[in-house]
C-alpha cells in the first residue's frame, strides 16, 4: 500500500518468530514485526507502561520526511479498525500533494471531495460540502 | 483507573527522531533491522503499529 509498516511490541525478536509461526492468524502476516524490548520507542510515542513494561495500541502515521502526521492510542482492550488506517494514510498521500485542500471526515479515497478553506467557505461548510 | 500510564510523548507535527529496531521478517523467515533514517533514505511512509504482547489480539 506504499508504506512501510511496523508493527511493535515490548517482546523479543525471538518471541514474534514464536508468535507468528504459532499463531494462524498471522500466517499471512508480511510486515517486519519490531522488537521494543527497553521500551524506547515506545516511550519515545507516549504509550509505554511503566507498570505493566507493555505498550498500549498506538497506532501512527510518519511521512517520508520524518513527520508525525497521525496518532492514536487505544486502552489495551480495543482493538483497531484497518479502514480508518487506510482511510488516513490515503488522505494523507493526497494532502502531501494538494496542500491547499483538507479531507473532511467522509473523506474516503481519491477522487471523494475535499474541501478548500476560504472566507466564503467560514459558517457554509454545508453548502460547500454539498455543492448547494 | 485514574492513575495515568504513559509518560507523553511525540506530538503530531512533530518530527521524529531516527530510532533502530530489531525486527522479525515473516516474508524472508529471518531477522533484520529497521530505522527511520533508512525509511526516510527510500522515500517511505512509515506507519507504526504498536500492541501490548504477542499471543494477543491486535
């Protein structure tokens, strides 16, 4: 999908070798999966617990430049859903190339409307949303 | 639970500091090293996909 995904835990290399061969879910998993075992990074992204040594459900979206664009967290008993993820990386491809724009929430994918924020548009998103 | 359980960390808008990471490959069936400063070398998005443990849902 263009991106590189990482998926990270506090657990060991050798202990997502174990999970992934283990587990059927994750037969078809192809993302390198991370190993976090000081908890570096996750501390370094605010969902490291200091109580329990796990990292909670940090989702984020780094652009090519090194930029934080997206973060969410979720407690440990949420889990995530996949299109919003892709909902966002999606809109942030087209924004990284249409900067004057802004993708409203039912921003789906290319070719969906966004919107150009302009004096006209302060107090009539409605009618510009709709095209009314 | 009223006690909070992370220390805060990087904001959107931020940049992100280079990081290295041990990592596991399914695809090659071997270990291998990641970090920022490749990703942002091969001009890539980096989306990073944090959970508690494995043996757990995602």
């Amino acid at each position: 999908m263009g991106a590189e995904v990482i998926t990270v835990s506090t657990d060991t290399k050798f202990v997502q070798l174990a999970w992934q061969r283990e587990e059927k879910m994750l037969k078809d998993v192809k993302y390198p999966m991370g190993a976090d075992p000081t908890g570096e990074l996750s501390r370094m992204f605010g969902v490291y617990d200091e109580k329990t040594g796990l990292a909670l459900r940090g989702t984020f979206i780094i652009s090519p430049e090194g930029k934080l664009l997206n973060s969410e967290v979720n407690f440990y008993n949420m889990g995530r859903n996949i299109d919003e993820l892709m909902r966002k990386f999606k809109a942030n491809l087209h924004l990284a190339t249409h900067t004057e724009e802004g993708c409203p929430s039912k921003w789906k994918e290319e070719g969906d409307k966004t919107l150009i924020p302009s004096p006209q548009m302060v107090g009539k998103v409605y009618e510009a949303y709709e095209g009314k | 639970m009223n006690e909070i359980c992370c220390e805060l960390g990087l904001q959107v808008g931020q940049g992100v500091p280079n990081f290295k990471l041990d990592t596991f490959e399914p695809t090659k069936g071997d270990f291998g090293e990641i970090s920022l400063e490749t990703l942002k070398a091969d001009k890539k998005w980096t989306i990073l996909f944090f959970y508690p443990a494995a043996f757990t849902f995602v």
